[in-house]
C-alpha cells in the first residue's frame, strides 16, 4: 500500500451547525461544542473553519487556553494530552487574562478600522455599568469645573438649584470624558493604530477611537485598584462575592458588549471562540489583582450568558473535553438549555472505515483496529504515524512483525504515559476524599448507610489511605467491566453514581467522560477502555495477601453494583 499523507476530512453536519451559528452578527446564547478527546474539535476548528470565519464581514478572535501549558501544546512542538488538562501545570490565571483580553482588544481595533466604534459608543456603553466620573478626572488631572457651568443654567430654576438635573448631569460626563480623550490621545499615534495610510479626517476619528478605548481599559483598571484589598481579603478568606468576581472581568465583558453592539451584517460580525476553557477553571492565582480562577470562570461565563440574554451576544463558541460542561455546567448556570450543545463523538465505525480502509489501512488492518481502538481519529492519526515511522518499518523487514505487533506497542505507551499517571492521581485524589471524611467536611447525605466508600480509614496512616483508595478505585472498575462500560446516569434519574467518589476522581482526571445524549458515562476510547482494564488485572497480580482479603470483603459485602443503571436509549 503506498504511503499518503494524513488528510483532514470534512464532517459536512457538524459544519454547517457552526457555521448556522457564526452566520447570524447575534445570538441569544453561547454554544458549547464539546466531546471526548480525540475526536477532532481543535482540528475541526483550525484546519476547516477557521479561514472562513476571518474572512470580510467576519472577524474572530480564537484563544485557545492551552497555549500558556507549553509543555502539551503544538505552539510549542508538544502534543494534547490524553487525559485531563487538570493533569499538567496549570497556568497562571495572569497569563489566561491577558491572552483573552488581548484578543478581544484586537478584535475591538478591527471595529474601530471598520468605523462601527467610535469614542461616543465607548463612552455609552462604559457609562452603562461603570461610572467613569471619578476615574477619569483622577487618570488625567481634571479638576470638576462644568459645575459652575451648570449652575449658571439653572439660576432660574428653584427646583435645577437644589438637584443638578439628569440632562445636565449627563452633559458634564460627556464633556469631562471628550477632555479626557482629548488629553489621552496626545500619547498616541492614530496613524500608526489605524495601519494604513488614511485622509487626516480618518486619522482624526481613528485617533479619538483608539485613545477612548485605551482610557476606558485605564478607568477599569483604576476602578479595579480600587477593590484590591477587597479582592485581596477575598482569597485570603476563601469566600465570594459576586461583585467583586464580575470586577475581574469588567474589562473582556465591556468589549464583549461593545463589540456585540457594533456588529453589523454583511459589514462586520465579531465572533469569539475559547478553546480548553476548562483550563481557565484550574488555573492557579498568582497575585491578589483577581479572584480566582473557578470564580472568575463562573463570572465569565454568568455575564456572556446575561449579555446574550438580555440584549443579544455575539456568537461565542466554547470548546472543550471536560464533560462538566456537557451536563453539570447546563445546571450549574442555570437550566439544562442554558447553552446551545453541540456533542461529537467523531466517526461511527461505518464512517471511519469509508475513509480509512485502502487509503492508510488494509481491511484486514482495519477489522483488528476499530477493535482494539475503535473509530478515534487521534488513535488512528496515531498508530497511521508509527506505522510509517522508519524504524518500525525496518523492525516489521528484520522480524515478520504484524499489526498485531503495532498495536500492543501502542497500547503499552498509552497504558504507561495516559492511564497509569491518571489512575495514581486518581488515587491521590480518593485519599483526599478520606481526609476531608475524616474531618467532616463530606456530608452525611453522601456518606449514607449502604454506600461502598462509607467506611474510609479513621486514622492520618498514609499506607492505609492509600489502600483503601486502592480498593475503592479496583472495585469501581470492577463494576464498570460487569456494565460493559455502559452507564446510563439517568437510568433512575437519581444521579446517584455521582456520589461516588471514584467517578468523581476518574471523571476529574480525564479518563471517563460523561455524555449528554445518550446519558451514558464511558471511558474517552475504547482504547482507555482496554487499558482500563489491563490496569485492574495488573493490580490483581501485585496484591499481597491482605490486599486480597480487603478487595475480596469490599466485593462481597460492600461492593459496588451499577447494573440496574444498564438502560438502553431508544
């Protein structure tokens, strides 16, 4: 068979829902495009839609939030993990802000060059939420002198001498912030901003527009200064406050609004996409400018949801692998259609093997693939790779080795690489489990009587929490094998495999997923799905003696039992 090039492959349906979506200059909600990992949604964005979504009247602005994990990303000759960006290092909320912000900021300036923002909307819509008054005059050394001014006007008037009235009240804001852009924009080069060369009536209105929209960003951040103790005793505390968590994110929601306000059709409609926004939760927090991450994540998404609601948002797109967003998320924000989803789950088999089959695979290749594996482009892209990797080809000329060969050494590196390193921190995070029992922190309601993990160790012995973290988690798997892998969280429609603590850890490390139609939980691949499996009969093997008589007593009398939740979806 001669060796070709891997190709991008066009999924016509999924296409044209997002591009359905990103057609329209406003929507009345976010969309989550979210699958397991593997399928292809990066791919599907970069490599398909994203030329077309930045070609006049579109403009996006993509951010893809992994950029900041270098060690797993492309950007940086990396690759995707696997399993769960919870995983690796996670970046500083800093870095995420900044990266958000500045493409926002760029996907601002093309509005400005397009002539669909000027200094006037700037002002309108910072005016909205965001008194400017105080902030501006402090920014550029204004002192109030329209107060006389107003005074003046309003000698005639018993009534305009005791209350200054909201017209004039409005007129002394307008002329305070038309000083300040005056004064703003000495500092800055319009032509330089616009980028091009321009008429001096253009070069006039770009420079107000880009010197508005830098000393709005400067009144957000002087109003922001200004809650920083706040913020500060926040973190320190642990607690929250919504004000101050949408304090955080004033300035990505003012340019969403401003720029949703602006769209345009046929003329220019902004659209946002944020890739691995689950990464923007896990982040960590490094200074005390913000709250943290998963409060500022919830703020994010709560004020994009408000805008789209209440006065219609530009079309924004979330994608992500984390399966709290394809159930959790829905009521965490609301109600079950609080978003748009669009779930993927890549190819069926039937699909896969139309492209696969004679063009990279034999069908005698193919049949041992979609079994081991099944239909994960990323698996097959894969296994494609090694197969034409030089020294496996050389390997296979010495010694007769066959696909057979090939895919045990590609199970090995994913049971060595993903699931191993997964399952220890799934581990680590049962022994938490234990800890925060111990202390009272778990409520009674998900310790109740009959519940296989009711009974952690009492006592701080780390060897003991880690043996019963150990047991818990093989009995898990156990049952998942006695369900075939087939859950259906919604069987009985009391959730109440999610009081588990190892579906829980599992799910939070990345190798279960949880779908939103069908309602099943399942591993990412059926590739996971095998090394799942090795990885429960490889601890089998190394049990001593009294591990044995633990597993074999948490089987028989406390042991796990989901079958009743094996309901198939007609």
């Amino acid at each position: 068979m001669a060796q070709k090039a891997w190709k991008i492959i066009p999924r016509p349906l999924l296409e044209t829902i997002l591009n359905s979506h990103v057609q329209q200059h406003r929507v009345p909600q976010p969309l989550i495009l979210h699958g397991p990992r593997g399928v292809g949604k990066t791919t599907l964005i970069l490599e398909r839609l994203l030329d077309r979504w930045n070609t006049e009247p579109h403009f996006t602005a993509y951010v893809d939030l992994a950029e900041s994990i270098q060690d797993h990303h492309p950007k940086h000759e990396g690759t995707f993990p696997w399993a769960s960006w919870s995983n690796c290092s996670p970046p500083p909320l800093s870095s995420l802000r900044v990266q958000l912000e500045n493409s926002l900021e760029e996907l601002t300036v093309k509005g400005i060059m397009m002539g669909k923002i000027n200094s006037r909307q700037i002002f309108t819509t910072l005016n909205k939420w965001h008194n400017p008054t105080t902030a501006v005059e402090r920014i550029c050394g204004i002192k109030d002198d329209t107060s006389m001014m107003i005074s003046s006007t309003s000698e005639g008037s018993k009534r305009r001498k005791k209350k200054v009235s909201a017209v004039a009240a409005a007129l002394k804001q307008l002329s305070l912030w038309d000083m300040a852009v005056c004064r703003h924009s000495v500092r800055l080069n319009a032509k330089k901003s616009s980028g091009r060369d321009v008429t001096p009536g253009e070069h006039s209105y770009y420079g107000e527009a880009m010197a508005a929209l830098d000393l709005a960003k400067e009144v957000i951040r002087v109003q922001q200064g200004w809650r920083v103790n706040a913020i500060k005793h926040l973190n320190a505390t642990g607690g929250f406050s919504r004000p101050l968590a949408h304090s955080s994110t004033d300035w990505p929601c003012l340019l969403l609004e401003l720029l949703s306000d602006a769209a345009e059709v046929d003329y220019f409609q902004p659209k946002l996409v944020i890739n691995n926004i689950d990464i923007l939760k896990n982040a960590i927090l490094t200074d005390d400018t913000s709250v943290n991450a998963s409060m500022y994540h919830d703020s994010l998404i709560w004020r994009m949801i408000a805008l789209c609601v209440n006065e219609r948002c530009l079309p924004v797109i979330l994608v992500t692998s984390d399966s709290y967003y394809s159930y959790r998320a829905f009521i965490d924000f609301g109600f079950p259609d609080i978003f748009i989803s669009r779930e993927t789950f890549g190819w069926t088999p039937a699909e896969a093997k139309m492209h696969m089959v004679d063009d990279y695979f034999s069908p005698s290749e193919w049949n041992l693939l979609v079994e081991a594996l099944g239909p994960n482009p990323r698996h097959l892209f894969e296994v494609y790779a090694l197969k034409l990797n030089n020294y496996y080809n050389k390997f296979v000329g010495d010694k007769g080795n066959t696909i057979e060969d090939l895919l045990d050494a590609y199970l090995a590196y994913l049971q060595v690489t993903v699931v191993n390193p997964a399952m220890d921190r799934a581990l680590l995070l049962l022994q938490n489990f234990a800890m925060d029992a111990r202390n009272g922190k778990i409520s009674k309601d998900r310790l109740r009587f009959g519940a296989p993990w009711r009974h952690p160790p009492q006592t701080d012995n780390p060897s003991e929490c880690h043996e019963w973290a150990k047991v818990q988690l093989m009995d898990f798997v156990q049952s998942l094998v006695n369900t075939e892998f087939g859950v259906n969280y919604f069987a009985d429609w009391s959730l109440e495999i999610f009081d588990d603590p190892s579906t829980v850890a599992l799910l939070e490390v990345g190798l279960l997923y949880v779908q939103r139609d069908p309602s099943f939980i399942r591993p990412i691949t059926r590739g996971v799905q095998r090394c799942l499996v090795r990885w429960l009969v490889q601890e089998q093997m190394q049990m001593n003696s009294k591990e044995s008589i633990q597993y074999l007593w948490q089987r028989s009398i406390r042991g796990r039992s989901y079958r009743h939740l094996m309901l198939e979806v007609r």
